[in-house]
C-alpha cells in the first residue's frame, strides 16, 4: 500500500470519528431516541355499545359522531391517584357513568406507567378515551400511577420510563414536546374544544406547569424525532 493511499485512509477516519462526535451524532440519538419500549396488554373491554357512547358524547362535546382517534395531536400526562396498575385498570374497566358529571362512556385513558417504569396499554390510540374535557377528541391520555406530580418525578424508575415512552410515541405521531401537557394545562392548549357549557373551564390539578415545565425539558434532551 503507497504512502499516499494510507494518508487518505486516515484523513477519511480522522473525518468520520470528528463527524460523530458532532452534528452528525445526531441521527444516531434520534433513532434510539425514538425505540418502542415493551408495552404490556391490558386491554379494557370497549364493545360497540361503548363505542356508541363515545360517539355521542363526542357529537355532544366536539360537534361530530365519532368514536375513532384520527391523527392525535396532544399527549396528556395524568397521574392516576391510585397506586397500582390494576387499580387503574379496575378503575376504567367497568362501563359506568364518571363521578363528576354522570355521563357515559366511562373514563379511560389509553397507556399507564407503573412504578417500576413499565408502559401497559388499556386502549387502542385509534379510540377515543374520556380522559381530558375538551381534548378528547384529539388527545392520548397516559396515566402514571402514583398519588401527585412529585410521585413521579421522585421515581427515577418511573420517570425514566415514562419518558422513553412517551417520547417514542410523540415521535409516532408527530407530536411536538410542546403539545406533550400536563391534564391541569389544558384549558391553555391551542386544540381545546368544548360545546356544553357545563364542561366548559373543568379540568384537574394534575401535573401542573411548573412541574410539565420539568418533565418537557426531560423530554427534549432525549433529542428530536
């Protein structure tokens, strides 16, 4: 091999190893940032009679009979007040009028994180699930288990978990961290709607801003999709 072929072997590694510790490293974060953890079934029942009820309630709330989640643009971070995934699950399971407003379909929400940071999957992200007044119709809800914020971001398990899935599925579908929210600021999302007066305002004390504010940038240094 002449000299200057073995220079120009080198000039072309030097380049390459430069190339990945800069700019060009980045490809390679967004691909395992974007990775589908495992996510666990746990399916609740959601026959055709629940499905109608969702219709309605969508034709109600959002001005059109449908039941079908149709390119979702907000994920909404909940906890669930409950300290297991099967709690949650028992909780949404059952086809019962919610406690609030006595309305039907019963609440649900699409995925859960446990306190061990596993993802479990209750709905089908092409459903609709009564999870936020006035972003249902556009939003998946992900519910964490735990009894506040702070139960959460004080779980590095948890926490870790939660943001691996959330930012796989955000890539998904082409969610900005932006429009990832916590269920108390969704009266400030650009999507919320709501026709009933009576639902109008409502919303939960669930992950707060100060607290999503963490939970964002946690999120955005995972890198961009």
């Amino acid at each position: 091999m002449s000299r200057v072929l073995i220079a120009v072997i080198a000039i072309a590694a030097a380049v390459g190893a430069s190339a990945g510790s800069g700019a060009g490293a980045a490809p390679s974060a967004t691909s395992a940032a974007a990775t589908k953890p495992p996510i666990h079934k746990m399916l609740i029942p959601f026959p055709k009679k629940r499905k109608r009820e969702t219709a309605a309630y969508s034709k109600d709330h959002y001005g059109q009979y449908k039941w079908r989640l149709v390119d979702p643009k907000v994920i909404v971070i909940h906890y669930a007040v409950a300290g297991s995934i099967s709690a949650i699950f028992n909780t949404f399971a059952p086809d019962r009028p919610d406690v609030e407003f006595h309305q039907l379909p019963g609440v649900c929400s699409h995925y859960a994180v446990a306190a061990s940071g596993a993802v479990y999957k209750f709905v089908p992200p092409t459903i609709r699930c009564r999870h936020t007044v006035g972003l249902n119709y556009i939003a998946i809800g992900v519910e964490h288990v735990g009894f506040s914020d702070q139960d959460i971001l004080n779980r590095p398990a948890q926490l870790n978990g939660s943001l691996q899935f959330v930012q796989w599925l955000r890539c998904r579908f082409g969610i900005p961290v932006s429009n990832v929210i916590g269920h108390n600021e969704s009266l400030s999302s650009p999507y919320y709607k709501e026709l009933d007066p009576r639902f109008k305002g409502q919303t939960h004390g669930d992950w707060n801003h100060a607290d999503m504010q963490i939970y964002r940038s946690d999120l955005a240094k995972l890198g961009s999709c």
